[in-house]
C-alpha cells in the first residue's frame, strides 16, 4: 500500500471521527471504503456513459440498436462484481 496525504475541513474530519467511532473502524479505513465506493460507482457511470453514447451512433445503423442495448447496458453492469 501507498501512503497519501489530504487536507480536509474541521468538519469533515469531525464528521468522519463521529462515524469511525459508531462503525468501531480507524479512518483510514473509512475513507480508503468510501474513496473504493466512490470509485466504482464513478467507473460504473463513465462505462455506462460510453456505451449509451456509442449506442445512440449506432442508431441511425439500426432502429431497433438503442432499444434493445438500453436494458442490456443495464443487466451487464449490474451482473458485473465491481
């Protein structure tokens, strides 16, 4: 592992004592949960993102194309283990 330092509000720092006490975790853990939650979900939105994008310029190719890949993009992501 990498050791990183950020600068963070009185009250945020605060707020993440008063949740690693009631979660009985260190804040190191804490944050390195939530910077991996926020991760895949950001990484999930950006994948989602691409494929709309490249399936609405298939579109013109095939009427049924964005109707059909719209639930698909959907059921892919949420059976991926991310």
């Amino acid at each position: 592992m990498k050791n990183l330092h950020i600068t963070m509000s009185e009250d945020l720092v605060s707020r993440l004592d008063r949740v690693s006490d009631l979660a009985h975790s260190s804040r190191t853990a804490l944050v390195r949960e939530a910077v991996l939650v926020y991760l895949i979900a950001k990484e999930r939105e950006l994948i989602a993102q691409e494929m709309f994008r490249y399936a609405s310029e298939m579109a013109p190719y095939s009427k049924d194309f964005v109707s059909w890949t719209g639930p698909e993009v959907d059921r892919l992501l949420e059976s991926e283990a991310w």
